[in-house]
C-alpha cells in the first residue's frame, strides 16, 4: 500500500481510538461520584500522553489534541482521586459496595433458589 494511502487511514483511526477514549474519561469528569482506581489514572495518563507524543511526531494534530483533552481529565481525575485517597472516602468506582444485611439477604435467596 502506498504511503499516500495509509496516512490518512492512520489518522482516521488514532483520531476515533482518542475520540472514545475521551468519551469515556469526560464521562468519568462529569459523574463527580466516580473516583478512579489509582493504578486507572496512572495507566490512561501514561497512555494518553504517549499518545499525544506519537501522534504529534507523526503531524496527526486531530488525534494529538483529542489525546491532550483526555490527559486534562484524567489530570482531573487524578486529583479526584488523590483527594479521596487523602479523605478516606471509598474508592468504589460508580457505586457503593451494598451494606452487609443486603449481602446476607442476596446470599439467603440465593442459597433458597439453588436446587
């Protein structure tokens, strides 16, 4: 394939990889209950800012400033995180781990339905 031809596929797809990685960590901004796991916030922001780096050696600046927007949330995130680290808040993600009755009440039903 000629080198004409790969270019721009190259950049269509880093440009939608960052694009759905950037929905998902605005998602993750903007539900404030979310708190990332610390080793989460490390690795995206790892990963994003190689992508920056990549993208920008290749002059792909679409997926080089999609990539940047994502390292700012999960800077965000980062923060969120640390704080809840700092706070003792639990770190559950999206809910909250169910309280001890309702996990006794789930383990009776679910030991009545078992054959």
């Amino acid at each position: 394939m000629p080198t004409a031809t790969i270019v721009p596929v190259v950049g269509l797809l880093l440009s939608v990889t960052f694009a759905c990685g950037l929905v998902v960590a605005v998602a993750h901004v903007v539900n404030r209950r979310f708190v990332a796991p610390a080793y989460d916030v490390v690795a995206n922001l790892l990963a994003f800012c190689c992508a920056v780096a990549a993208s920008t050696l290749l002059h792909h600046w679409v997926p080089a400033g999609l990539a940047a927007v994502a390292v700012g949330c999960w800077v965000v995130l980062a923060v969120r995180t640390t704080g809840a680290i700092r706070s003792g808040r639990p770190r559950h993600g999206q809910t909250e781990p169910p309280a001890a009755d309702q996990m006794s009440n789930a383990a009776r039903t679910w030991s009545s339905v078992r054959p």
